[in-house]
C-alpha cells in the first residue's frame, strides 16, 4: 500500500469501501474470493480496492495484540507482525509513567501501537520513522483512538534528543534475509544504542540478548505474557531499579521478580533431590536468571544444576511457575517407556521437555498411543541422567 492509497483510504470514501469490505467479509465468512469480488463491485480502482481487502484482514489478525482497538486502527503486514502486544506495551508505558517523565519520543514508532499506550499512560508523547507510510498509519491510529501525539518522517539516529525526558527505541531486527542476529546488524545498531543507554531511556530487545551485553548500570526486565516470552527491555539512567527482573503478564493480573528475591544470588545452584512436586519457571524468570529465585519461593531446590526445573515437597502456587504433582517415575528408554504408557490406557500425552535431545512431536508419533487417558510427560535430567516423570498439572 503506498502513502497515496492510504490517504485515500481516510478520506469519506474510503471509509464507505472499508465498511463495504467488512460487511462483505462478515457475510460470506472470510472467503477471500466472493468477498473480493463483493469489494471490486463497489470499486474499480485495483490498488484502492485491495487497501480495503487488507485492512479488513488485517484488522482480524490484530485482534490478538490489540483487542478492540483493532477494529478502528489500520496496519501494514510487516509493522503488525513487529508490533508489541498491546499488555506488554501498556505494562511498559505505566511502568516509564511512574517516573513521570514530562515527555517520550519514540525512535522508529511503526504504526504507533507503543505511543498509544504511552499516550494512554498519560504521557506527552512523539514519534518517528523513516517510513512515510508508517507514520501516516500511526498518526492515523491516534487520531482514531483519539489521542494525542505528534509523529513525523525523520531519522531518529540524527535527531537531537535533549527536548525529551525519556527515549524509547525498538532497534529492528529483520533484514532483506530474515532475522538478524549480530546486534551491529540492528536498525539502529547497538552502537547507537548504547549510547541512548547513557541517558534515561528504554529499548526493547530480543529476549535471547546476551547478559553480558547489557551494561552495568542498566536493568534488564524480560517479559511474558500468557506464557510466552515476548521481549526484554533495557531500562537506564533514573529509570533501573535493578539488574535483573522477570515480569510475567496473565490473564489474572502482573507479577515481577528481580534478583533482590534470590537468596541464592551469588551462592551455589541448591540442587536436590527429587520432591513430590516439580516446577516449571516461566520463561521470562529463566531468561532472567532467576530460577533459583522460585525455587527459594517453593521451599525447594533444582533437579540438577544446568536443568531449569525446581522440585520441591510442598504445593504451591506461583505467577513465575507452573506447577505439577509427581506421579511416578516412568522408564526412559523409548521402548520401555511406550509400554508403560499403554499399560496406564494413556492416549493423549503432553510432552514437556528440557536438558534432552527429544523433539516433542516426533516422539509422540514414533509411541502410536492409542489409549483413553490423558497424561503429561516430563523428560528432563535429574542428576546428570534421562528421566521421564509422570506428572499432574496442579490446577
């Protein structure tokens, strides 16, 4: 879509073709060719036309990071893909409020999805992109959420930042070949980052980022919501509070830890031996390093140094762990185990896996079970050797 069709796609017009295209979608049910040619019936312009198409399709995608907003903003396929889920953004934007900044720009804003939850945070917000298109679908997504913000075409690396109180930036990773993963490779690269890293900024970054990366006075937060691990981010300047912190976003509300709730920190992994109960860290906790934090949490230890899976004798319940009671110990070998399992009647089996070389899918073919129960399956280490555990999850 270039800036022309977009523009168009504002106008009373355009409005009216985006209605025609949603209705028709509703009405034959997301079949893409009789609601193309319910589309094409109401307008000859091919370009203007497939705009519609996509901002209808588009809109339904964006339901899993937007919610309702989705259904009064517009996208492009590659900024909706990059764009943050709106929870994880709007966690960001009340945590940077509570420093009160008196304003945010944001470097490379995208379609605006990360100033609308700066902007409903309260903030004085501003944004740029080297992307014309881009900046025109962000400034039309504040107006359509009727917020306040300006946004302009500009080069963020070239701009005088001083007039801000605070920086966000969310440094692309995705070149012409995919993902990129030699951080002078991102857009901006690291250099430039680590010089916005000087002042009081935050960056969002790839979670898998090297510990030793990050400088030391800044506080890397990874986070998840509804159990995947979707970014860290590097707060600096007045903005860290900490070195380490894992923040875990559900449908059940916010939880955070950091490494002042590890006793452990800087003292032997406890590991020990298996209890009644073992626990899985959510991923955020692990990224950060503090899964010694919930076993200290649970009473208990680790099943082995190098596993991230914590045991313990006691049921609990944690945001940072999914819990599960231990059943039995099943045989690890595969052809043992396969009979075991269809001596208990197991058919469908969740697979959870760490620390083996076992791919979930493959192994649940290769076993051909048949039976009438449901069962979860642990294969992990314990003590340096394969063990498979039988486990119900704690609910």
């Amino acid at each position: 879509m270039d800036l022309e069709t977009f523009r168009w796609l504002l106008t009373d017009p355009g409005q009216q073709l985006l209605e025609t295209a949603a209705t028709a979608h509703d009405q034959h049910a997301g079949d893409p060719v009789r609601t193309a040619t319910e589309v094409r019936r109401h307008e000859s312009a091919p370009e203007r036309a497939a705009a519609a198409l996509t901002q209808v399709r588009l809109r339904q995608a964006a339901e899993a990071k937007f919610g309702d907003d989705a259904a009064r903003m517009y996208f492009t396929p590659d900024a909706l893909e990059q764009a943050t889920r709106a929870p994880v953004a709007t966690h960001r934007a009340r945590r940077l409020a509570t420093a009160q900044p008196g304003s945010v720009i944001d470097l490379g804003c995208g379609i605006g999805g990360d100033l609308i939850a700066f902007a409903r945070a309260g903030l004085t917000v501003a944004g740029v992109d080297l992307d014309p298109v881009r900046v025109a679908v962000a400034e039309a997504n504040l107006a359509a959420l009727e917020l306040g913000g300006a946004v302009a075409v500009a080069d963020g690396t070239m701009l005088d930042l001083t007039a801000f109180d605070a920086v966000f930036a969310d440094p692309a990773r995705r070149g012409k070949r995919g993902r990129v993963f030699d951080v002078e490779g991102w857009t901006p690269p690291w250099s430039f980052v680590q010089e916005l890293l000087t002042r009081s900024s935050v960056v969002k970054v790839a979670p898998g980022i090297d510990h030793d990366l990050v400088p030391a006075s800044v506080e890397a937060e990874w986070v998840s919501d509804r159990g995947d691990v979707k970014e860290a981010a590097l707060w600096s300047g007045a903005l860290a509070t900490c070195r380490h912190r894992a923040t875990v976003i559900s449908r059940g509300g916010l939880a955070s830890m950091t490494e002042e709730d590890d006793p452990y920190v800087g003292q032997p992994r406890p590991v020990r031996a298996l209890g009644d109960y073992v626990y899985e860290p959510d991923g955020a906790v692990i990224r950060a390093g503090l899964v010694t934090a919930v076993a200290a949490g649970v009473r208990g230890g680790l099943i082995d140094e190098h596993i991230a899976w914590v045991t313990s004798d006691d049921e609990f319940r944690t945001p940072f762990a999914r819990g599960y009671r231990v059943l039995e110990h099943l045989p690890y070998r595969e052809k043992q185990l396969k009979a075991a399992l269809r001596a208990r009647d197991i058919g469908t089996l969740t697979i959870k896996t760490r620390g083996v070389d076992v791919v979930p899918e493959q192994l649940r073919k290769r076993l051909a079970l048949s039976g009438g129960t449901p069962a979860t399956l642990v294969l992990t280490r314990i003590a340096g050797a394969g063990a498979a555990l039988l486990v119900a999850p704690l609910p």
